[in-house]
C-alpha cells in the first residue's frame, strides 16, 4: 500500500490530526517562495480590485460559493 492509498484510508480525524500538524510545520519553516509568473497574476489581481473595488465580493459571498449555495 502507498502512502497516500494509507492516508486515504484514515478517519476524518485522524486526516486533520496530520493536516494539522503540517501546516503547523510549514508555517514554522521558512517562507514559501512563488514562482514569478504566479506572483506576477496576483499582483495583476490585487492591481485591478485597487482599481475598482465594486469588482471585489464579501467574505459572505466567498462561503457562499465555497458552500455551493
């Protein structure tokens, strides 16, 4: 069995039990660093909402459509 076949076969807890502790391992490490092209298209993104904010949706909206609503 894989490593991943094993992870996908453990409970939800036991799965954000190892989430977790990974993201509490990556946010002690070092910074991530993007790739310049991704860097460049959210400064893009970030440049066009300062541009005209009416195009920017509220965190309501963003669980909305994370939720499928």
């Amino acid at each position: 069995m894989t490593l991943q076949e094993s992870l996908r076969s453990l409970p939800p807890d036991q799965k954000f039990a190892i989430v977790t502790q990974l993201w509490d391992d990556l946010a002690s490490s070092a910074p991530l660093t993007l790739p310049p092209d991704e860097l460049a298209e959210m400064q893009r993104r970030r440049d066009e909402m300062l541009a005209d904010p009416s195009i920017a949706i509220d965190a309501d909206e963003v669980w909305r459509r994370v939720d499928g609503d």
